[in-house]
C-alpha cells in the first residue's frame, strides 16, 4: 500500500530534523501520539504495543539509532507483520515503509 503523500511530506519533513506534529498540522493530516494497538499473531490480538504516531492511518516508529540497523530493521518487520495497519520507520538515513500487512482471516 502506497503511503499517502501528504503522510510522506511530513516523514521526509521529521528525517530533516523538522517537528512532526507541526509538519502534520502544515499538512493538515490527522496525527495521534503514543497509541496503543493491539499486535496480532495468526489474526487474533495477543498483546498491546505503544506506537510513537499514527498520522492518518500509518504507524509511525523511530529507530533506536545505538541499535544496529540490521537488528532494528528486524524488529520493525516483526512489528509490521503484527499490526493491521501500515508501519513506518524513521531512521538517520531517512524513512521507509516497512508494511506487511496479511489478508484478513474469514
């Protein structure tokens, strides 16, 4: 799933040092703080995690920079694969989609 433009704008505003809440408001985006959702494994809620933003509708996360990449990036892929909504990372080198979002169950 694409991630929005105005949603990209205001990433590509944050990895620039910039305030994301202030860039959301610029962009006239719906922004949320410190949300909790539930992680899904097999399609069933099994705990809540605290997510950093949701700015309309995409989970926003910032990398642990003293932890190395390689490490976070699996971390973030674990996460995306537990969510029920589109995640992305913001990290020294800029922002990345890091989606997996599974078909829903029936």
């Amino acid at each position: 799933m694409p991630i929005k433009s105005t949603v990209a704008r205001v990433l590509d505003r944050a990895t620039r040092g910039e305030s994301i809440l202030l860039s959301a408001q610029i962009e006239r985006v719906d922004i949320k703080t410190m949300v909790t959702v539930d992680a899904h494994f097999d399609g069933k809620p099994v705990c809540p995690v605290v997510i950093d933003y949701i700015i309309d509708g995409v989970a926003v996360q910032w990398m642990d920079s003293n932890v190395p990449s390689s490490i976070a990036m699996q971390r973030a892929e674990s996460l995306a694969s537990a969510l029920l909504i589109p995640l992305c990372v913001i990290h020294n080198q800029g922002w990345q989609e890091v989606s997996k979002l599974t078909p829903s169950l029936s």
